[in-house]
C-alpha cells in the first residue's frame, strides 16, 4: 500500500490543477470504484457536478478534496470527495483530447482554465481504490484537519478516527509520547498503529527504527523520552527525503501511487537489504549485515549490531 510520502507527492501534484475549478460532469466508467459511496453512482453524481473544489488535503495516507457546492462562496465545505488509492490507483490529469486509459475508471470533467488539463481521471488497474463523498466534522483538537494549502480546522469524516501524522504541522510529541507509554507493544507495532500516529507503514517504520537505532521489539511502555524523540525526528527525516526523491520523480501533470515499491526505494537503508551491508556499520569498519525476521505477516529488516535485540521484547 501507499505509505505518506507517496500519498503526499499526489497532493502537491494535485492541488495546483484543481484547487478552485468546478465540476462540470462526471463519467463513471465502472461501478466497482464506486463501492465505498453506499448511494450509487446516481448519487455521486449528483454530489459532484456544478461543485467547486476547495482544496487537497492529507492526513496520514488518506486524501480529500474539500468541495463547496455555490460558487465563489465562502462558508467551510460540509462534503468533500475522498480518494481511496488501494494498490495501483492513479489520479491522472488529463487533456480532453487524450484517449482513455485501459483502466480508466472515473472522469472528472473540470471548469476550462487557460493551460490545465481540462479532466481529472481515477485509473486503476486491481479496483482496490476508489472514490466517495463523505461528509466534513470538525477536528478533535480544534487544528486544520491535515496538511493543506489553506487548512480548516474539518476534516473528512472517514479520516477523523486518525491521529496526526509526524509532517502535520499541528503534531503534539508530548501527546504521542504520553499514549506511547500507555501501550505494552512493541515498538514497531506502536508506529504502524493510526490511531498513535499515521502514515507510517511497514517500509518507512523500518526505515525510522534503522535511522534511529532503534529495534522494533523494544517495549514502548519503558521508552526513554529521547529515544521516542529521536525515533519521531528519524520519521519525519525518512518522509522529508523520500518527498524530495518522489517530488522529482514524475512528470507534474502524472499523479501516480504505486505501492509495489515506493519512490525512494533507492535510497533505503535496511528494508528490503537483506544479507547486506549496513551502512552505518561500514562507515566505521565494522562488518554487519542486515537481517530479515518474520513479523505481523509481513518483513522487518534490522542491523544486529546498531539495532541490537531488547531482552526484554515485545514481538
């Protein structure tokens, strides 16, 4: 699945192209991607057409376009149309023009500004995203729902049961901290969890605990506060730089997500380097190569020697 900086590269590739436009019409090519709007397509439509988009928002890994139905108005969107990218879907912005893409799936016609793509398209290929209308409540804490470029403190309401993400301007590490030590997990398991923290999943959780020197197993409950600091500032560090490598990565009318991989798998350090050198190690002459143990399904990979095992691990 995407994880968020990829998620983010689609915001700021988004918000430029439709931020103020209205939807003219809407083409739904295949109900399937519609099946987390419960009313139907009818009723998409209908949600859509002659709406303005207000914005693109993030929290975590979940994207919104805030949407106010009377042009030029100025009262908070009570609806926005949420994004669901699952596994390969795409937000493509696209000249009328272009002919379809295989798997397109959705159409947003947009209102014609001089030099913009006139459409929006939703294409995917596994049907495991899609798109809905939800409705916007208010923040818990009183701050901008997500990371925006003019933030209001609503949020999509699919989205509201997530905690803040560490590029949320709005984070509170005391307040993170505090619930950390409130959990007996492990300390992987606490970051993948969205309701501590969002948009961190399993590659740049490995990415964060390498950075940090940090093993995954290591109990939250007894977590030394600098060590919770210096495990949040390594995230922010690993998303700020795979936003850099993902930002140059694709032309800007192409906004992709693709979850295979990620965009900054050149630039990791310990997932997927199995059997490989660790980097830090080598730069001071020691020999250690990383490991990959089983975990929640999935894969963790670690330095022994950096990351050493907790005694006392929760796994």
């Amino acid at each position: 699945m995407p994880e968020l900086p990829e998620v983010e590269v689609v915001r700021r590739g988004l918000v430029s192209w439709v931020r103020g436009r209205t939807i003219t019409s809407v083409d739904v090519l295949d109900p399937r991607s519609l099946r987390r709007h419960a009313l139907g397509a009818e009723d998409f439509r209908g949600n859509l057409q002659g709406a303005t988009v207000v914005d693109v928002v993030r929290r975590g890994k979940f994207l919104w376009m805030p949407l106010r139905e009377t042009p030029g108005a100025t009262d908070t969107p009570t609806v926005a149309l949420m994004a669901h990218l699952g596994m390969s879907g795409q937000l493509l912005m696209q000249d009328a023009d272009m002919p379809d893409e295989k798997h397109l799936k959705v159409r947003l016609r947009l209102s014609p500004v001089a030099g913009m793509p006139e459409q929006l398209r939703f294409v995917d290929q596994r049907i495991f995203g899609g798109l809905f209308v939800t409705g916007m409540v208010p923040t818990d804490d009183g701050g901008p729902g997500g990371q925006a470029e003019s933030p209001v403190a609503f949020i999509a309401e699919e989205a509201s049961h997530i905690a803040r993400d560490p590029l949320d301007p709005a984070f509170s590490f005391d307040l993170f901290y505090s619930r950390l030590r409130k959990r007996k997990t492990g300390l992987k398991r606490a970051l993948l969890d969205q309701g501590l923290v969002s948009g961190i999943g399993n590659i740049y959780a490995d990415e964060s605990l390498w950075r940090a020197k940090l093993h995954y197993a290591r109990p939250t409950d007894t977590l030394r506060r600098g060590d919770a600091e210096r495990l949040i500032t390594s995230a922010r560090e690993v998303m700020l730089d795979a936003l850099a490598a993902g930002g140059t990565s694709f032309d800007s009318l192409y906004v992709n997500v693709n979850g295979a991989s990620g965009y900054f798998d050149r630039s990791l350090n310990a997932y997927g380097r199995e059997g490989k050198p660790c980097s830090r190690c080598a730069a001071v002459g020691i020999n250690s190569l990383l490991r990959r143990e089983l975990f929640m399904n999935r894969s963790s990979y670690t330095c022994p020697v950096c990351q050493p095992r907790p005694r006392n691990g929760r796994w």
